[in-house]
C-alpha cells in the first residue's frame, strides 16, 4: 500500500476510534505532518505537531534532557520515545509519532546515513523502531514517513 493510501488508512481507523494524533519530527522535518493531513478527514484527528530539528529544540520544546543528547546522542531510541512522549502529553493526543536519524549524505551524532529511530506513543506504552537505510537524502526521508505511518498503521490494527 502507497504511503498516500496508509495515510488515508490510518486517518480512517483514528476517526472510527474516536482517536487523535500528533507528532515530534526531526530527520522528516515536517514531512510526517504533511503526509498525515495529505488525507482527506485528517483535520478530525490530527492535533498538530512539532518539527524538533535541532538539539537545543528537542531539549527546551520537548523536554529531552540534555543529558541524555549528550550521552545518547539525538539519534537513538531513548531521544525518539522521549520525543514522542512529550508530543503525545504536549497535545493531549492518544498517539503520537517521532522520527529522529541521519538523513545523509554523511554521517552525524556518529551514526550512519541511514540511521533511523522511529518512536509511536500510547496511552500505556511507548514502541521504538530502529531502521538502517539506503539512498539519498531524499529517499531516507521519504522512506522514514513511510515506515513511520506503516508502523502506525499496524499499531491501530491490534
């Protein structure tokens, strides 16, 4: 299924179960939220979101501690469930996805291009998606909100 459909999908299953969404992008600078509201009936469940692109934003908007930024780094599993995590308390949302990586050409934070962590938060826990990516620029980003809405996707099924 096309990301445009699995955005359609996925608007649909969260306006049948009275739910509400929102995200924390970094590597997908604002790519995520367009996609989501790409669908049509999305401005029913989706409440917004924050484009945390920078450390400094991800500490003072999002409230990652700086301690972790420095031990972990931005892109790691722990930042991502953080950011997700505060976008879903920040908008009172049910879900909320994060997108944190290294979009390329080269390497940042230490980590490959490619390097992608995916986080989806509930009301009772929060799922981490580590993925290793190929291409340019443009198609890690591309397939990170893919990934991102698929992951969601199968989430709602449960």
């Amino acid at each position: 299924m096309s990301g445009e459909l699995l955005a359609t999908a996925v608007v649909r299953k969260l306006k049948r179960k009275g739910r509400t969404l929102s995200v924390a992008e970094s590597i997908t600078g604002g790519g995520l939220a367009a996609a989501i509201t790409d669908a049509p009936g999305s401005s029913a469940v989706f409440l917004g979101g924050t484009i945390a692109y920078s450390d400094d934003v991800k500490r003072r908007i999002l409230g990652v501690p700086k301690r972790v930024l420095t031990r972990e780094s931005a892109v790691s599993e722990n930042v991502a469930r953080l950011m997700a995590e505060a976008a879903r308390a920040q908008f009172a949302s049910d879900y909320a996805i994060a997108t944190t990586g290294v979009a390329g050409p080269g390497k940042a934070y230490g980590q490959k291009a490619g390097t992608v962590w995916i986080a989806i938060a509930t009301r009772t826990e929060t799922h981490a998606i580590a993925l290793d990516l190929r291409g340019t620029r443009s198609d890690v980003r591309h397939a990170t909100i893919e990934s991102a809405i698929a992951s969601f996707e199968r989430i709602l099924s449960l």
